[in-house]
C-alpha cells in the first residue's frame, strides 16, 4: 500500500512525482490525473475521491498487476484519517498517489517556455486544458497509458502494441484512453503534440486542445484524414494503432443514459462484452448518487470491476 505519505501518520502530504524514490515506471505505468483542487481556506487539498472516480482507479489495477498505477494530484494534498472508499483503492499494492506540480512538471520539455507566457490560463475550460496538457507532458516524461477519471477497464492492455488511442466517432478520436511508449516513435508521438498544443492552443474553443488535437496529428502522420482508414492500416500511422469505436467508445455522449438505466442494462451489456473499457463521460454528471442495488448496466459493471469499492461504497455510489 502506497499513498505517498511523507510521514507513517493516517493524515500526511503526498509526494511530490518528480521527488520521490518510487517513480513510475517507464512503459509499465498507467495514469490517472486529477486537476480539480480546493485548498481554500486550508494550504492543503483534501484526498477525496467519488466512488466512479475510485471505480476506474481501481478497474486498472485489477486488471493490469504487473503495471503500478500512478494517480497525479495538481495541488499539494493531504490524506485524511479514515476513508473507506481510499482505503479500498490502496488495498492494491499497485496503487500510487503522487502530487504534481504543473511548472516542474514542465521543465525541460517543449513547452517550458511557452508555459511562462500564461497563454494557458486565458480560457474559458482551463481545467480541461490543463488536464489535456497534463496528460500529454506524462506520456511525454514515463511513456506509458494515460486514462481518465470516468474510464472503466474491463480487461488488460498487457499483450496490446504500446501506441494507441481510440476512435470516438467516424470522424473523431478521443483522449480520454492514450497509449504511448517511453522512447522511439512514442516519444517522439509525445513530443509532437506537445508542439501542436502550444503552437495551435485555443483556450475557448473546446475540445481543440485534447481530442481535435489527436485528429490533427493523425491526419498529418497517416496521410489521410478518415479515421477508419486509420483503423484499418496502422502502418500507415508509423505503428499507432487507432481501435475501433467499440473499444472505448461503444455508447456515445447521447447515448449516456442507456449505462444507468435498468430497462437498456441487457442491451448495454451486449454491446459492451467485447469493449476494452467503457467511458461515461464524467463531464455531465446528472445521474448521481446511484443505489448499489440497482441493475443498471452501470452498477453491474461496477460490481464486477471494481469490487473492493463497490463494497465500501454503502448504499449509495456516487
């Protein structure tokens, strides 16, 4: 069990991930990033994590034992005494809270200088882009795969090629799952959308740093701008491989309904049973609290996926 704890007390400061002995490790770590911080009127943010959040954390774990999984916190923050639903996630050793400050992060990489202009702050979805970025400057740093907050792993990416992302439509790739290895034509990979970021930002426009950005990139690297033809050959994409909608993406954002709804569950269920993972689209959050005993497509995936927290949840997922 490890919560980056400076101190053996139940309420300590994470480390900081460039400062601390236990690094991730390069191609071997799966990451998760937090951006959302409250320290006022307190120094320190709290360690709080919902019960969808922790269930993603925890589904990468049970499914990949042989890859830690580091979750990056962009604000100092403090563990408190008890949690159940924290305790849960840190009952697998793979587990990793770490601080990361968003300067040193950057230092040393593409977007160092750019960064000092401030250029990123002026918008309208600044959390957004600072996650979109965040992301980008650790595959940047360890290589390795990158996940959001509202995604579910059903099963492991162990035996998968290390550069990939996911097709979310026809015409669009998502970045909310993101696979890059740590050196060679990942690096590289990295290293290119870290220039287009900061040479192309639009702090206003939404979407144009994270998911339009893969599809720019794309376009350039595989010569085409259809996305199932990127699909179809990655060879043409120099090795990164584009999964089909079904891999991450098989219910839409205009579809979100069908995972809390009991009546869809035997129809989401199917459509999902060969999926890597599922999305929910943590960005419009209009169905919480959740009963545990609902037999929603959602909380039976979630049973089965994340067990340990589903069972310190009580009767209300959230």
């Amino acid at each position: 069990m490890d919560d980056g704890s400076t101190d053996p007390k139940d309420q300590s400061i994470l480390k900081d991930v460039l400062s601390s002995e236990d690094k991730p490790v390069s191609g071997q770590t799966i990451f998760f990033i937090e951006t959302k911080c409250d320290c006022s009127p307190y120094k320190y943010n709290i360690l709080n994590f919902t019960a969808h959040q922790s269930c993603a954390i925890e589904s990468a774990a049970l499914h990949h034992s042989t890859y830690e999984i580091f979750v990056l916190i962009a604000c100092p923050t403090i563990r408190q005494q008890t949690d159940p639903i924290l305790d849960a996630m840190l009952s697998y050793k793979n587990v990793k809270f770490r601080y990361v400050n968003l300067w040193r992060f950057a230092e040393g990489t593409p977007v160092e200088e750019w960064l000092k202009k401030d250029d990123l702050f002026r918008s309208r979805y600044l959390m957004v882009n600072i996650s979109d970025l965040l992301r980008l400057l650790t595959l940047y740093r360890y290589g390795g795969i990158y996940l959001d907050e509202d995604v579910i792993m059903f099963r492991s990416f162990e035996n998968e090629v290390p550069n990939f992302m996911g097709a979310e439509t026809n015409t669009s790739i998502g970045n909310s799952v993101l696979g890059l290895e740590p050196d060679g034509f990942g690096h590289m990979m990295a290293e290119l959308l870290l220039n287009d970021f900061q040479r192309n930002y639009l702090g206003n426009v939404w979407a144009h740093n994270g998911p339009k950005l893969l599809v720019r990139m794309m376009t350039q690297l595989c010569g085409t701008k259809d996305v199932n033809v990127m699909q179809k050959d990655r060879n043409l994409c120099h090795g990164i491989k584009v999964f089909n909608i079904n891999a991450f993406y098989e219910v839409n954002w205009k579809e979100r309904s069908r995972f809390f709804d009991p009546n869809s569950a035997y129809e989401t269920l199917e459509r999902l049973k060969n999926s890597y993972a599922m999305h929910t689209w943590n960005h419009i959050k209009t169905n919480w609290p959740f009963s545990v005993e609902s037999r929603s497509a959602y909380m039976q995936l979630v049973a089965q996926h994340c067990p340990r927290v589903f069972a310190a949840t009580g009767k209300y997922f959230t």
